[in-house]
C-alpha cells in the first residue's frame, strides 16, 4: 500500500509509544530514525514521561480514548507504509491500540517492558495482553534478550537458546522476531531474524557500554524499511548497520550516559 499525503506520493510510518523528553528514546527517537530511513514520521503518545539518558523519574499513561483517538484521526488523512508499537503504559493502552489499528498494515512490535535503567514501564497484566494480544497480529517483533525471557517464558543464555525462543514466540502468533543479542556477552552482538522456516543471522561488533534508545532506533528503523517495501530480512540489515553506527557515534550528556545517535552520518 502506497501511503498519500496532499495529493502526492510519501512513504510514511507510524510510531505508537511514549515520549522522552530527552530525545533519547521514545517517539522523538522514532521520529528521528523515521526521518533517517527516507519516510514521513508520524507519532501518538501513550505516555508522558519524566527521564534522561541516565534515569527514568516518572511516567503519566494517556487516556486510552486519547490515544485511540490519535490514531484514528491520523489515519483519516494519511495511511502510513507500516506501524510500530513501544512503550504501551498499561492493558487499557494496548486494548485501545488493538481495536484502532486496521490489520492491513505491517506492524512491528517492540515490547518494550523495562527502561535501559531499569524503571520497570509494563505491569504484569500488560505484558500479558503484549502475548496475547499484539504478538499474535505482530508482522514482526523485536525483543531483547530479557524481553525475549519474558514472552517466551524461558531463560536465555546462548544462541540456540535465542533460536528456541524465537520459535516459541512465532508460536504465540507473531509471523517472525528478530531477538536482538545487546544483551549478549561476547565481542559480537549477534541478532536473529528468526521465522517459521529460515533464519536470518546478523553481527556487529560489540561496543564496551549501554546506549539509551537503541531499541527504539533499531525497530523505528525496520519500520521505516518495511513501509519503503523492503523486503524483511533487507529492512533488519539496514536498520542494523543504521543503529550500528548510531550507536558507534553515540553522544552523551554531563550524566555520562550514553544515548544512540542515527542521525550521524
């Protein structure tokens, strides 16, 4: 589906998550990457949050009417390429989400449940309406490995251990996820596209430190692929070398803290 904008022709995508005041992570983040990969960007927030690279302070879930609301009037005038989903807040948010977004469009998932910091942004009723209500209508979902944990309901400790949950979530409905090996240890982060019947292996070299917003660039970036009609496989391995370098050219503030860079060229 080609998306229409004023009587012309733009690829678009479509970010659903919440807001980083910060500009690290979040819908500034996506927006940015969107804006990387050659697309539109359009955003609805779920959430205002308080936080910066180093720290997340605070977090106010929208109205769910509000969020629905968002994204049906984006839609009355624009239809983006593909949609991605972040931070959620809550089962009322991820509710509302499910009933507003027609199934026609690509949808990527990043389940996100736990900040780089640690600030746990998912209760447990929400990470279950993640498995049994975004995952199954998912065309892809991007886990990490503790997100992969979770949603597979297993522990994680090598590669083939990232191969059976992937499988395990493929059985859950997704039609492929891609587990992203950050969380690894080794000197490369190794990423699996994983689907019914092929797998997809993708590395980088492993950088010495935690980088605030990856996640976020790196499904904003397969997202924005996705919309431009790459196929899968081609869309994670332009979003990996993007996120790659992002991450490579990573800024950070007096905190120390490092946070993803995509828009270093």
């Amino acid at each position: 589906m080609t998306p229409q904008f004023q009587n012309k022709e733009y690829f678009s995508a479509l970010s659903i998550a919440g807001s980083d005041p910060s500009g690290g992570a979040g819908v500034q983040m996506d927006l940015k990457t969107f804006s990387m990969t050659g697309v539109w960007g359009m955003a609805v927030i779920t959430a205002l949050t308080a936080q910066n690279a180093a720290k997340v302070t605070g977090s106010w879930p929208i109205e769910p009417k509000i969020v629905k609301t968002q994204i049906q009037t984006v839609f009355e005038d624009m239809t983006p390429g593909a949609v991605k989903t972040g931070m959620l807040a809550n089962s009322r948010i991820i509710k509302a989400v499910d009933k507003a977004l027609p199934t026609t469009i690509p949808l990527v998932v990043d389940p996100v449940m736990v900040s780089t910091s640690g600030y746990r942004l998912l209760d447990e009723d929400a990470v279950r309406d993640i498995r049994e209500t975004l995952t199954p209508r998912a065309h892809l979902i991007t886990p990490n490995i503790p997100e992969a944990e979770i949603l597979a309901k297993m522990t994680i400790s090598c590669e083939e251990e990232m191969l059976i949950a992937g499988k395990n979530i493929i059985d859950l409905g997704a039609q492929q996820v891609i587990i992203k090996g950050g969380h690894g240890t080794g000197n490369e982060a190794i990423d699996l596209l994983i689907r019914k019947n092929d797998v997809s292996r993708f590395t980088h070299a492993r950088l010495p430190y935690e980088v605030h917003g990856s996640g976020c660039a790196f499904s904003a970036a397969i997202t924005g692929y996705i919309a431009q009609g790459f196929d899968d496989a081609h869309a994670c391995e332009k979003a990996k070398e993007l996120i790659s370098n992002g991450i490579k050219h990573a800024i950070s503030g007096t905190s120390g803290f490092k946070m993803i860079q995509p828009l270093y060229r």
